[in-house]
C-alpha cells in the first residue's frame, strides 16, 4: 500500500514539474506587455489600496486617461486597467482581479464598450495577460471564444514558434521582478489627427440587440460588484470625434442608470468645454492623443473631486514615487 502511494506521489511529483516546465516556458515565450492595456505585471506592483481611481474599459480608457497627469491636478492615485477592445464581460473579470489588491473609491469605466460584439479582436491579449486564479478561469469560459481557449490555458500552444527570435534580453526580462513603472496602464499616442472634415461622426448602434442586451447583462455584474465591496461606479463617453447619435447615448444612459449606485456623463462632444482643440489632441478619429490625455485627465481628477472624492493617505515612499510619476509626463508632454 505504501509503495503504491509513493508512486502515485511520485507521478503527481512527475506531472507537476512538467506543467511547471511548460508554464515557465510559455511565459519566457510570451511577447513583453506594458502597454497598450493588459498590464497585470505592473498593476500588481502597485501598493495595496494605494488607489483612489481605477479606470476600466477599452483602447478609449488607456489612450484618454493618463494617472500621472490627474494625480498632478487632483492628487487622486489612478490605475487604468484597461484592454484593447475590452468587452463588458471582459471587464467584469478584469475588476474582479484588480479588486483582489486594491480598494478604490471609485470606478470610472469607459461606456463604448456596450456597443461591441461578444468576441472582439484582442481577447487572446486581454486573457492572456492575466494572472493565473479563478477569474482569468473564468473569463476563458465566460469571455473568450472557444477557439482559443486551450491556447489561453496553455501560452506555449500561442507562442512555441517564437523561440527563433528570442533575445537574451527578453528571457531575462520575463524572469525578472516586475516593478511599478509610470505608465499606470497608460499608452501615450503621438500623431495628430488631421482629417477632420465632416466630423464630428454620427453613426447608429451597429450590434444586434440580443449583443446589446447581453452586454448590459455583463454590466449589471460590473454594478454589482461595485456595489457589493461598497465602491462608486461612474460610466463614461469620453471626448471623441467618432461618436454616435444622440439617440444611443440616451438610451445608453437610460439602460446604465436603472442600475444601482450608477451614475453617467457623456463627454462625447465636450471638447471646447474640456479645454480640448480638436485640431490639436485627437490621435484619430476616436482616440485623444497625449497632450489631449493630459488635459482631459487633469480634468477628470477636477470632476471627481469636484464629485467628493478626496486622495487617500499614502505612504512616503509612494506618494514621491507619484510625485516622480507626475514629473515624469509633464517633462514627457513637453516634447
């Protein structure tokens, strides 16, 4: 009986160590990401409840929000845990994650993602950047398409050919410590958007209304979560010359606000009001580039204390860590 166990423990010992091997491998194998969304390896970094803000949502959330830049006008700590396209289904795993380390006051979340489709183009990305646990279980099954589940369990079945062009600098860098960096899940785009003729875009909802109605469906988890763990929920149209008709958006604000502890802006055409030149800010049709990023966030940080929210104590060590941080855009969007 006692050497069956020993070769039963020894077999469990045999197939651990290889899933280990194969995890270790993917990872080393997996491209670097520290921008344009998904940026779990620094997020974590962050202090625990160290955050005031946590912004959610898609590309319109990372590009539009920069942390440095509102924690310079408002004091207010911000984290944008955000993903290229980042579906509501998507979002609700992704706060439930961000919320295992951090306790913010409130939730900002980026409304434009009730108009995708289920499945959008990234979710090979925003999954596979998450943390192993329940939840990035959970948003395999729930969020992502079932053609690429098994390469979301497994990093090596996405990224075993990529052994050709792996420097050492790269392996390196995947077994290294993350650190805390500047970005706080910002990306800061450079081009100016020129092609303005016509615009600002109106355009009506394109996705079914059974997409629609699921999405909303995915938004009251979002709602609730918030509203269990006892954490405001503000939904944004952030300025954009790509918008829709004013009929969505009120319906769009109507459907959001039947939820509780809910509240919703709409900032799609409030360039002037912001500060904002269109001739000078946008990166495209939809996205603010980084000099309108760090106005708009200024302006976000005088919204949410204008609202009540007011920045947490911090340690000295993190409050000049930020300090550094906010030194670090305004010499960065000097340029």
């Amino acid at each position: 009986m006692k050497t069956k166990t020993k070769q039963w423990l020894s077999h469990l010992a045999f197939l651990l160590t290889v899933a280990l091997l194969l995890t270790l491998t993917g990872r080393i194998l997996r491209p670097a990401h520290t921008d344009y969304g998904s940026t779990w390896r620094e997020y974590l970094q962050e202090p625990e409840n160290s955050i005031d803000v946590l912004f959610l949502g898609s590309s319109y959330a990372y590009c539009d929000w920069n942390p440095g830049a509102m924690y310079a006008a408002s004091g207010l700590t911000s984290y944008v845990m955000g993903g290229s396209e980042q579906t509501p289904a998507l979002t609700y795993w992704y706060l439930k994650e961000a919320l295992k380390t951090q306790h913010p006051s409130v939730v900002v979340m980026e409304g434009t993602s009730l108009f995708f489709d289920r499945y959008q183009n990234y979710t090979q990305i925003n999954v596979g950047y998450m943390p192993w646990g329940r939840n990035r279980v959970g948003a395999i099954f729930d969020a992502a398409e079932p053609e690429l589940r098994l390469g979301l369990f497994f990093d090596l079945y996405f990224y075993h050919d990529r052994w050709k062009e792996l420097t050492p600098g790269q392996v390196l860098r995947a077994l290294s410590p993350a650190k805390a960096d500047n970005l706080k899940g910002h990306t800061a785009v450079d081009t100016v958007f020129a092609n303005l003729e016509g615009g600002p875009w109106k355009r009506d909802m394109a996705q079914s209304e059974e997409v629609y109605q699921q999405n909303l469906q995915d938004f009251a988890r979002i709602a609730r979560l918030c509203t269990d763990q006892d954490i405001d929920l503000i939904v944004t149209i952030n300025p954009t010359y790509s918008q829709y008709t004013d009929q969505v958006y009120d319906r769009l604000s109507a459907d959001v606000l039947v939820t509780q502890n809910v509240s919703f802006v709409n900032w799609a055409d409030s360039f002037e009001a912001l500060g904002l030149d269109v001739t000078k800010h946008l990166y495209d049709g939809g996205h603010l580039n980084r000099w309108g990023a760090q106005i708009f966030s200024a302006q976000t940080g005088e919204y949410l204390l204008g609202l009540g929210y007011t920045p947490r104590p911090q340690s000295p060590e993190n409050a000049a860590a930020w300090q550094a941080t906010a030194a670090y855009w305004e010499e960065q969007n000097r340029q």
